[in-house]
C-alpha cells in the first residue's frame, strides 16, 4: 500500500510511474489527495474544539473550586456545544480515514524506474538467457504423454478425487516431488535462509498484508465458516511472520525459506496452454522470503534472482531471466524477475519462478518496521521468490531428460530420489 504522503507530495511522479502500468484508474490519485484534504482539516477542526474544550473545563474547574459557581455556570452554558461538535468531528475523521483507505489500497505499487512501460508479455525484457536447447528422440513427448506411459502422474485420478489441476503422483513420480523439495530446502539452509514451518491457511488481515486481499480474493480458495483463506503461495504466512514487529536494523536481512503446497483457483484458465502440470489448483512450491533495508533491497533482488538461476543451472536445464514490463507486473511488485525454462517438447517457454521486490507496499500494510541506529523507525522492504514451484520443473525434467529408453534423472537428484532413472 503506498502512503498517503508520499503521494501528497509526489503527484506528478505517482501519475508517471503508475502510467507504466498502464493503470486504468489514474483519477484515483486526485480522489485520494483531495480526501486526505478534508481528512487534515477535519484532524485541525477537531484538535482546536479539543483543545477550546479541554481549556474550558480546566477554567470551570478553577471557578468552582474557588467558589464562583455562577461564573462557572455561564462557561458551562457558553460552552455546551463543544461535546456534540467533538462527537461529530470524530465521526467525519473516521468515514474519511475509511474513504481514504478504501480508495488507496486500490493503487498498485510504483514500478521501479529500471521497468520499463509495456502491456503484455511480449513486451517483457529478455536479461539474459543460459545453455541451450536439449537435444531430444525425434518422438519426443510432452509430459502428460510420459506421465501415462512411466504411470507417475495421474491426472484422471485426480479429477475422480478432486477436480481438474489436483493431479496424483504415483510411485517414482511421487519421490521425485521428494526428491525436489528436499533439493531446494537443503539448498535454501546452505544459502543461509532459515526454515520456517507455517500453516497452510490464513486470515484476512494476512492476505490484506502482502497484498492478496482485496486484489485476488476471487482466486483464492476460501473457508467462509471460519473465514480462512487457503494460500496461494507460503510469501503470506512467512511475511506475515513480521506483521506488527519493530526489528532491530542490525537484524537486517532476515532470510526464511518454507515448504507448502500452494492453492490458487486460477478461475479463467483454460486451453491447451494449462494442460497437464502447466497450471494447477493444488502444487507444492519452496519459498524464499527476505526483510530488507531499503537501502540493500535492489542488490539483494538481484542476489535472489542469481540463486534461482543457480538451482536452474544445477538441475541442467535451459532457461532465461525476464524483467517484466509494467503492465506484465503483479499488483504488489516494484520490480519483478521471471525464470523460464524452455521445453523442448511442447516447443514454448515455462514460467518456473518469479522473484520480486515489493520495497515498502507490503511493510506498509504489515506495519513492518524497523528502527535504525539514531533510533529513528522506518518500514522496511520486503521480498520473496519462488525457489522454486515444482510443477513445471518436474514438467522440464520429465521432457527434457527423455530419451529412448526412460526418462533421466538430473545428477543432483540422485541422491534425494534414490534412483537414477524413470522406466
């Protein structure tokens, strides 16, 4: 959530840079500033009948104990109005302080000016793009092909139990999910990220705090008896970990990681694009967090953005990094990096991980500070990325480690899935 007076005091700025998102709601910024005038107002007329009150009953109060009563009785009578203006003023500073939230949290966060202006996808930039294409058998199969045939993924399965994008993983393919999520922990600990064990649903005031609420609530699944969210990735509840903390900057950054499985409705997506693992209700996803000085918080998107590839490198897979374009961006984002691995087989990119820096959008709602050296307190930054979602990673392993005679398991895994070959 951006802050009021910041946006007071930058109007031209916010108008510029929400231009980059192509925001369809510009005249926003007006409302909001033209609220916060009234507000501010209403705050002065309120301290100054305050302030006449206060000073009236501490006279009145003199008067009687120096026993002019009729003195006393003409104050009280001159001021018997303060208490009903007080009542009123208080109750106009509350609908506007409601007016004005309600009206900001419906503004973006700012894109960083390294983003450039842009609507779709094909407009995002390509910063760099590593190894190449694998050379695959000329049947070469998509993944759902192959799933059937080594029977490790179980779609139909899934649809009996649940629904479509709740896949059952069987036998190899089940330890391969294993496998992966041990891979990413043991690498998360060793890049020094602490572990962090959360639960797997939320209540409202969590999703409001990194943004899901009120942006996406129509795609997260929702428990309306207890009013509990099931979350979309492990970002809400590690982030929320820091809701309403005061930290010491000396404690900055703080790195988690955390294991879940990630709930999403993804209502709207159909088409040969979502087919198989491509795009799911229910898949399991490593998450890496970090509280940020905003001083470090660019170089540490950067460092974040090195690991994930890094993972990417060690699991031999061809991939590019992407700065998306204000348009591509989430509704949170200051600055985003996507990771796509190229599959071979369906002949098109995967999105496998996105890694964002949200400077003080969330902290701001999270009331996430943290309190310097001077003593002074300041919201901090906050940040987080995939490391990684499994789905189109087991997707990318399963083609483009196939060959004629099984598919093959990347070196790395070998250890954590106890075979070296799916046959």
């Amino acid at each position: 959530m951006l802050q009021v007076n910041y946006i007071r005091e930058n109007r031209e700025k916010v108008l510029e840079r929400l231009s980059v998102r192509h925001f369809k709601q510009p005249e926003l910024v007006d409302q909001i500033i033209a609220v916060d005038e009234e507000r501010r107002q209403t705050q002065t007329s309120l301290d100054n009948v305050s302030a006449s009150a206060n000073a009236a009953a501490k006279q009145i109060g003199d008067l009687m104990r120096n026993g002019k009563k009729a003195e006393a009785d003409v104050i009280k009578a001159e001021t018997a109005g303060f208490k009903e203006q007080v009542k009123n003023l208080t109750e106009k500073l509350s609908e506007l302080e409601t007016s004005q939230h309600n009206l900001i949290v419906q503004l973006p966060n700012l894109p960083y000016h390294l983003v450039k202006n842009g609507t779709t996808p094909e407009e995002n930039e390509v910063v760099l793009t590593h190894g190449e294409p694998a050379m695959l058998p000329t049947d070469a199969k998509p993944h759902w092909e192959l799933a059937a045939k080594y029977d490790i993924i179980d779609f139909e399965l899934g649809v009996k139990i649940a629904g479509a994008g709740f896949p059952v993983y069987k036998g190899k393919g089940a330890r391969l999910q294993r496998a992966l999520i041990n891979f990413f922990l043991d690498h998360a600990e060793a890049a020094g990220y602490k572990e962090m064990q959360v639960p797997h649903l939320v209540n409202a005031a969590s999703g409001f705090g990194t943004g899901q609420l009120p942006d996406k609530e129509g795609q997260m699944y929702h428990s309306t008896v207890d009013d509990l969210y099931l979350i979309p990735t492990a970002e809400v509840p590690v982030t929320n970990l820091y809701r309403d903390v005061i930290l010491k900057e000396e404690d900055l950054p703080i790195k988690n990681t955390a294991y879940t499985p990630c709930f999403r409705r993804e209502a709207g997506s159909y088409g040969a694009h979502v087919r198989g693992l491509n795009r799911l209700h229910q898949f399991d996803k490593v998450e890496v967090v970090q509280v940020a000085h905003p001083d470090q918080s660019y170089q540490i998107l950067e460092e974040m953005s090195a690991y994930v590839q890094s993972l990417l490198k060690a699991l031999g897979l061809h991939f590019r990094v992407l700065r998306l374009c204000g348009g591509d961006m989430g509704f949170t984002s200051a600055m985003t990096y996507d990771m796509e691995v190229w599959s071979a087989a369906q002949q098109r990119w995967l999105e496998v991980s996105s890694v964002s820096n949200f400077e003080t959008y969330q902290s701001n709602r999270l009331k996430l500070r943290f309190k310097g050296k001077e003593g002074k307190t300041q919201l901090a930054h906050t940040l987080n990325g995939s490391a990684l979602a499994l789905p189109r990673i087991v997707a990318s392993i399963l083609e483009n480690y196939q060959t004629q005679n099984g598919i093959e398991i990347p070196e790395v895994l070998r250890k954590y899935t106890g075979f070296d070959r799916i046959d």
